[in-house]
C-alpha cells in the first residue's frame, strides 16, 4: 500500500500531462495541478530536507561507517543555504575565478553553481561514459564468427 498509492498517484498526473499535451480541450486540469504545484512542492522540499538531515545527523552521532562523507554532506547543504542569502558578488573582483559560462555579476549562489556543480557533473558523466564503453566492449567482444555476426 505504501508503494501502490504513490505510484498510482504518479500514473494518474503523468496521464493528465500526457492528455493535456495531445488534447488541448482539456487544459482544466492541467491549470489546476499548475496552481497546486508550489504548494506540493514546498513539502516535498521541506520534507526532502527534513529527511536528509535525520540520516546524516544519525550517521554522524553513531559514527557509522563513512560518516565522514555525511559530515560532508551537512557542510555542503550548509554552505549552499548560506550561500543562498549572500549577496552577489562581482567576478571580475576575483580574476581566474570567474566562469566562463557565467554572468558577470552574479549570486554566490551561481558562482558555486557554475564553478563547482557543473564541472563535478560534466566530471561524472564523462566517467559513466567511460564505464558503460568498456562494458560494452567487453560485453560485446566477437571471440567467434557467431558473435560477429
């Protein structure tokens, strides 16, 4: 029941998207899911922080192992909340720092976006890349004329 009820949930929005996209006429509901969207989202949000924090604060008091990535992790969120409410700061007052991708002056916030979060994305995707060619390699190794073909 705990896993039925959320996933008929997801089914039931995923099909009024789905309709609403195919057939214009009925655009009534897709305008009220739109008007309850941040309200759902600011729970799920609260809840998802929430949830994060009692994991990694239960890891770090029963110092579990690898709770030194959890303190990690709670530094991290830390540091992105803080740096969510400094104000914006100039590029060009901090030379090699700024990003190229970046605007010139910018939040704290977007700076730590840029210059960190998407290099460590482009970082791992271009490993998963790596990964999923080699076992594809080996997966696929013609050893006899039957595998060839």
């Amino acid at each position: 029941m705990k896993r039925t009820i959320p996933l008929a949930i997801a089914l039931v929005m995923g099909l009024v998207m789905i309709t609403t996209f195919y057939f214009p006429w009925m655009d009534g509901p897709y305008r009220l899911i739109l008007r309850w969207m941040p309200v759902i989202s600011g729970f799920a949000l609260f809840l998802a922080i929430i949830s994060f924090l009692m994991n990694h604060v239960r890891k770090v008091q029963r110092k579990a192992p690898g709770f030194g990535y959890s303190l990690a992790a709670i530094a991290a969120f830390v540091a992105i909340l803080l740096a969510g409410y400094l104000p914006k700061i100039s590029t060009s007052a901090f030379g090699w720092l700024g990003s190229i991708d970046a605007p010139a002056d910018q939040s704290t916030f977007n700076w730590l976006f840029y210059n960190m979060l998407v290099p460590m994305e482009a970082t791992m995707f271009a490993l998963l890349a790596f990964y999923i060619a080699s076992a594809a390699f080996r997966a696929f190794r013609a050893r006899n004329l039957e595998a060839s073909l």
